[in-house]
C-alpha cells in the first residue's frame, strides 16, 4: 500500500511537470483528483500510526500513586474555650468608719500578714468620747459599789441601788460601743497577701463607700470558663484539662475541679473551674487562658490523617484502597463511617481495617477498579 501511493504520487507529479500547452482541464481535474486520494491515504496512515503510539503509552505509563496504613491506636478528642484567671483572696478594703486618713502603714507591693495593721483614720472624736465615759463609768462604778455595801447591810432603798447598778451597767455598754467603733477607724489585713494598689493617700478624707487598697493573695487562684450545654454530659469533677496562658508561654495540665450546677439561660452555658497553681506569681488574676477539655477518647481506634477521607456528591466520606493480586495494583473506592476528628486526625469507625493500605498521593486523580503504579509507602 505504501508502494502504490507513492507510484501514485510520482505519476502525479510527472503529469504536472509537463509542457503548459500539453494541459487542458481535463487532465488539471484529473490532478486534483489524484493528489486528493494521495493526501486521504497518508491522513489514514498518520492516525494509524498516532493510534498505536498512545496505545503503547498508555500501557507501560500508570497512575503513580503512594500508600498510607492506618494506625490502631488510643485517640483522643478536645474542644476548646476560654476563660480567665480568678482568685477568691482577690478584694478590695474599706475602712468602716469615715474620717481623715492619718497613717498609711504600707506601700505597694508589701506583703502583709493576716490582721496587720494597714491604714488609720482619724479618731480623735471617739478618743475624747471613751475618756469623757470612762470618767463617768469610774464615778458610777464608786455610786454602785456604796449601794451594794449598803443595800446588802439592808440600808437605802432597793430603788437607788437598782439606779446605780444600771447606770454603771450602761456606762459600760457605752464604752464598749466606742471601743468598737475606734477599731473602725483601723483597717486591717482580712488574710495574708500583698498590697497590690493603694487608692488613697494621708491626709484624704475616706468612707466606707470608698475603697482604699486592693489586696491579693495568689496561693488559690483558678481558672473559670463558660462551656457549652451540649458538653455537660461528659464534662464534670476529674475531666483531664489543659491550660494554656499564650500570653507568658506557660501550659498546665489538670483536670477540672468542679463544674456549676446552673445553666445560664442568656447564652447556654454552665461553669467549669480549673484550680492552678500561680507558678511564682506569674498567673495573675484576669489572665486569659485557653483551656483544651477532654470531651472523648476510644483506647483502640483506626485513625488515619483527616486529609486523605474524600467526599462523595452527596457528603458520604471514602477513600481507595490498594487491592494487590500479585503483578497488577487496582483500587476500591471504600465508603467510611468516620467519627471524631482532632489535630489532623480521624477516628474510622467502620470500613477500614488497621492492616488495609490507603491511596495518599494521586488518590484525587483515579477511580474506582482503576490500575496503578505504586512508588512508595509512606
């Protein structure tokens, strides 16, 4: 067939290589005529030939593709949220009397025990008062005292015995009174700490409607956060935590002390608190932390990282697994039911098995029952 197409040819060409006046439109038809059939020849040796290259590519060139095996192993799944830091021996002082600051016995940053003396009012008034009564309890006490002498004697009436004994006796009551209304006028450590802010100065005029110092103890401090009402079955007293304080670069692991007993009906959430130990007064109170609670774990699961799993149309999770029968390497597209995904991971919970291998790389560029060429394992 080639040699008759190229005979064709060659007698083509001589025929138009002649003399001009030897041509008519007869033979020029003629021409046309015959190059035709000599290009429709060698156009269907050309597609032949292209055929039989990409057949030949196509079968020594496959689908390179990697292989993944899962892994059975503990798994487990947090959430987060955050909260801050608080501390219950975090409070503000008022004095419980009102006058002028005399004495500010500390400065900022002191530590104070419990019941020292931190601040003095003015209490001049009282002092005049308590030695003006203490005058008057001494001669009532003198007057109550001769009556009893005579009234045991059975001498004097019974009537300026009971006066004297009840105008000692409210004498006493009186001073007493002022006794506790000077130590009003001293405000005192309620527990041991430290001065963290002073708002008044001596010399100010001070009220138990304005606070004076701020005293903080961090040897109990906490965690508070508000969690979500859909976690409330499985978070409680004991769930492994951990905090995290991004801010000065320290991660606590705990557990949850105790959650509320109270759903917040304006956002749905109840209290979980976190107890946590200052690290040398490093966590300080309003200190934002992010907390990572434990909401599941399963101790034998498969997992396999979570961007291998593809989606179907219309949302079922697969992946292909490697079926090897010897020579050849095909695939099966296998529908997963995956569980609870965390950190790039997921749990399978049926489908696959711990000794089945996955396609990682080119898995997004074949299909099912398809074969291919694996490289290499991961």
């Amino acid at each position: 067939m080639k040699q008759a197409t190229i005979a064709l040819l060659l007698a083509v060409i001589a025929i138009s290589c002649g003399k001009p006046e030897e041509t008519s439109r007869e033979k020029m038809i003629a021409q046309r005529d015959s190059l035709h059939t000599v290009v429709q020849d060698l156009n269907k040796q050309i597609d032949k030939i292209n055929k039989q290259i990409i057949d030949e590519n196509d079968a020594v060139k496959l689908t390179l593709v990697t292989t993944h095996q899962p892994e059975q192993k503990r798994f487990e799944h947090f959430f987060d949220v955050y909260g801050s830091v608080e501390a219950d021996k975090n409070v503000l002082l008022y004095p419980e009397a009102s006058g002028e600051i005399l004495r500010v016995k500390v400065q900022e940053g002191d530590y104070v025990n419990k019941g020292e003396l931190l601040m003095e009012l003015d209490d001049k008034i009282i002092r005049n008062t308590i030695q003006e009564v203490e005058k008057s309890l001494e001669l009532a006490t003198d007057v109550y005292e001769r009556q009893k002498r005579l009234w045991d004697q059975n001498i004097g009436s019974q009537m300026q015995y009971l006066q004297a004994k009840n105008n000692k006796e409210s004498l006493e009551e009186k001073l007493e009174t002022l006794e506790a209304q000077k130590t009003m006028t001293r405000v005192k450590a309620p527990f041991s700490g430290v001065v963290d802010d002073l708002m008044m100065k001596e010399g100010q005029l001070a009220g138990p409607q304005m606070p004076v110092m701020r005293l903080v103890n961090l040897s109990e401090i906490y965690v508070k956060a508000e969690v979500s009402e859909k976690y409330v079955a499985v978070v409680g007293k004991g769930t492994p935590t951990s905090v995290n304080f991004e801010s000065i670069g320290i991660e606590i692991d705990t557990t949850v002390s105790r959650t509320g007993e109270f759903i917040n009906p304006g956002n749905r959430t109840f209290v979980a608190r976190v107890d946590i130990d200052s690290h040398d007064g490093q966590i300080k109170p309003n200190l934002l932390a992010k907390l990572r609670i434990k909401d599941y774990e399963s101790d034998s699961a498969v997992v396999i990282p979570s961007n291998m799993i593809q989606q179907t149309p219309n949302g079922d999770s697969y992946v292909f697994v490697l079926d090897s029968n010897g020579e050849n390497n095909t695939v099966e597209k296998r529908i997963l039911e995956v569980g609870q995904s965390y950190r790039g991971e997921t749990e399978v919970l049926n489908g696959l098995s711990a000794q089945e291998m996955i396609i990682n790389k080119g898995a997004r560029s074949i299909q099912n029952g398809q074969e291919v060429e694996v490289t290499k394992a991961d």
